[in-house]
C-alpha cells in the first residue's frame, strides 16, 4: 500500500520512546476486530486485531508534533494536542485508517476542511484538508477536491486505504500536514500508539 513504514515507525519510535499503552489499547481491538469481520469485504476473521489498519497518509514526511501538552504556535500557551501531525508534502492523499463510515465533512473550524470516519467505537479524524465542502439540495454533504479527483459524501462507507482526501493547509495550520485524530468510546487516544501497534503487527 506504499506504506513507508521504515521513516513512519523510526519517527514514532524517536517520538515515543516513553512507557505507553499499547496493551491496554490492544485489550480494545477484538471490539474493533468484530466490526471489520461484519464487513462483506473481510469475509476472514484478521489474525492480528491491527493488521486492518491503513497508514492515514501517503507520501510520509516526518512526525512534526506528538499527541499531548505542547505550546500553541498561534497563542504560545500550553494547549493539549488531541492528535498527531504527520507532515508530508502538499497535495498528498490521506487515508482512511480503518473501514467504516463517514460520520461528517466540515470545512468551518480550525480542523479546515476534515472528514470524520466511524468505525464501531472507534472514530477518526482528518483535518487541514484541501478542497471544501458542498451541501447539497437534499442535505446531502460532500467534500469536493476537484484535483485530487476526490468527492466523499457524507455517510459514504469507506476501506481501510480509501483516498478520503489531500493534504491541505486548511484552517488552523503553519504548513502542510495531516493532523490525526482518534477516539475510542469518546475519549482521544494518541494516534501513535495505534500506528506502533499496526507496525508490530505487520513484523509477525
Ligand atoms: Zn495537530
């Protein structure tokens, strides 16, 4: 899937070298597991809860601000971070992490044009997109990006690796990056975690 997975896991590693929660997050993956077995496209059960799992962006540049307490860049106060950024040249495509369905597209708040993907009790968030949002007579909502070739309409289902969109510097943001968001049951969890735990899985 061109996954560079040798640049993407050397950064987390370098990121997170710290103790974290892989296990407790892999205690949570049958969950996930059962809602990806539902789909007609993985009529096998998965061997390893991770392996599902599509890294969010193509093009991988480097890790440019971890999930947690950082400054703000804009306020210079401490702010906590509920994602990752993953800097990667402008235009390259995000995506889908995980089969399920696109929850919303939205283009007003300093996420930029960003998708939401539900997967069971997992959701997860795209922001600082490119292209914007059109609502349609119906209600109907469908982010268009005309050059990536990419119209993803609300409520669509999607595969792990589906191209949900580019890499923009849409709202709040000083250079392109993907900045990722993950939920658990409605609480943030750090992305990295996740992608480590999907890079263990891949060396088995
Ligand atoms: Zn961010």
């Amino acid at each position: 899937m061109g996954i560079r997975w040798g640049n993407a896991v050397y950064g987390i590693l370098a990121l997170f070298a710290g103790g974290w929660i892989v296990a407790e997050l892999s205690a949570h993956m049958p969950r996930l597991e059962a809602a990806a077995t539902q789909s007609a496209n993985s009529p096998q059960p998965l061997a390893q809860p991770w392996q599902g799992g599509s890294f969010p962006v193509e093009n991988f540049s480097r890790y440019t601000s971890p999930f947690g307490y950082r400054t703000d860049p804009y306020s210079g106060q401490a702010r906590f971070h509920y994602g990752l950024d993953i800097a990667t040249p402008m235009g390259s495509y995000v995506r889908s992490w995980w089969q399920g369905t696109v929850a919303r597209v939205s283009e007003d708040t300093a996420c930029g044009t960003s998708v939401v993907v539900r997967s069971g009790d997992w959701v997860h968030v795209y922001c600082h997109l490119q292209g914007y949002v059109v609502v349609e007579t119906d209600g109907d909502r469908v982010l268009v990006d005309r050059r990536g070739g990419i119209q993803l309409q609300q409520g669509r289902r999607v595969k792990a690796g589906t191209r949900i969109g580019r890499v923009g510097m849409t709202g709040r943001t000083t250079g392109p990056h993907l900045h990722w968001g993950l939920k658990y049951q409605g609480t943030w969890v750090d992305p990295a975690q996740v992608l480590q735990a999907m890079y263990a899985n891949q060396r088995l």
